[in-house]
C-alpha cells in the first residue's frame, strides 16, 4: 500500500515501479532522472526531493486509470458479461452482445439505443428520476464508487451495476453491466424497484435512495 506520509519509503517506489511494468531506466527517464537516483530511493539510500514526491504517485493513479478503462473495454468487447460503455455525456457508445440480447429480451432495440443519452433513456423508458438519483449520488464527481439499480421489465428482473471511468481524474465515461437476473411477479409494467450506491469514502455500505411497491421482493429472490 502506498503511503499517505510526506515520504515515500523506497519499497513503495519499487512497487509502484513494478506495477507500471518498467525498469528503473524508464522509471527514471519519466521522472527526469538517472537510473543510480531511481536504485538508491529503492535501497533507501536517499529519498526523492519533495517536488518529486507527487510524480510516482501520479503515474500509478494514471497506470490504475488507465487498466480500469481497458478491463471495462474488455469486459464489453469480450462479451464477459451483459454491458455497455458511456461516453463523458453519458451516451450509449458500445454494448457487448450479451448486452444487445438483454434489451432485446426486454422489448427494446439495442441498435436504436446506440448513440442515446442517459436522460433519453430514462424518459423514454418512464423513469426520469433515475438519471436525478445518478447526478444526486456523485457518480460524475467522484463521489460514488458504484451506481445501482434494479429493473422490472415486465416480469423480469435484474440488477444493474455502473462503474465511473476516468483520465487524469475527470469522468470520462461509464461502464454498466447486468450482475443478475431473476423473476418478479408476472406483470406488464416496466419500473425501476430500487436505486442506490457505494459513496467513495465508506465502501461498506449500499446507501438505497428509491424502493419501488417491489423492492421487498428483491432480496428473497432467485438469482440465475
């Protein structure tokens, strides 16, 4: 774990340099220095200088940003589970073929979906206010890890999950995927049954901002 000090000890300099994957040459050619710099901070011989504390720590948040955004492209293209990127204004841009095969399943065209906003789609599927609860959780603004919601499409059931994608530390996008399916009642509505997130500074608790008339029924379900 990288620490919080002022300093960065030289095993966390090693680790951050050997997830990015690069030798202490590149590491230091990044950082502007030599590669005896980069040895001696790793064998705590010296420490960085405090301009330069900041820098490591940057290329790893770059290097973590930079593999969420392609394990997202993964899980998509891959077809590793239901789901679809958004662009930075929330617009469908890219859904996995499981994905197109959950919309058709819930009567909807998932080619008419591309290139819609989320506002679009939440009207035309009659719940503005799910794209309120999504602005209102701090998803955009880094202060929501994890945006849910429950869908009854008819009967059928499931639960989706977003995950913010970022650059430098700006959204630019989003990932949604389908974690669950299961069955309600048999009906011909079409609902959202619960809203909530994880907020970024408590990861342990699920914060439920809207239960729908079949909200109750969701945690006694049969997921498949």
């Amino acid at each position: 774990m990288i620490s919080g000090e002022a300093e960065l000890e030289g095993s966390a300099i090693r680790d951050i340099r050997r997830r990015l994957g690069i030798t202490q040459i590149e590491l230091g050619e990044r950082l502007g220095v030599d590669q005896g710099t980069v040895s001696r901070w790793e064998r705590e011989v010296e420490n960085p200088r405090p301009a330069t504390l900041a820098r490591p720590r940057s290329l790893l948040e770059r290097d973590e940003e930079r593999r969420a955004f392609n394990r997202s492209l993964a899980i998509v293209r891959c077809d590793l589970r239901p789901a679809s990127l958004l662009d930075q204004n929330l617009r469908l841009v890219e859904i996995s073929a499981s994905g197109k095969k959950a919309f058709t399943d819930r009567g909807q065209d998932p080619f008419k979906l591309m290139g819609t906003s989320f506002e679009t789609y939440s009207n035309r599927i009659g719940a503005p206010h799910l794209r309120d609860h999504l602005l209102e959780s701090g998803f955009l603004d880094g202060a929501a890890l994890l945006f849910s919601f429950t869908v009854n499409a008819r009967g059928n059931g499931n639960v989706t999950i977003w995950e913010p994608l970022t650059e430098d530390g700006q959204f630019i996008g989003a990932l949604n995927y389908i974690t669950s399916f299961f069955d309600f009642p048999a009906n011909d509505e079409f609902t959202i049954e619960k809203i909530g997130f994880v907020a970024t500074d408590n990861p342990g608790t699920f914060h439920v901002t809207h239960a729908g008339q079949r909200a109750h029924l969701i945690d006694g379900a049969s997921f498949y």
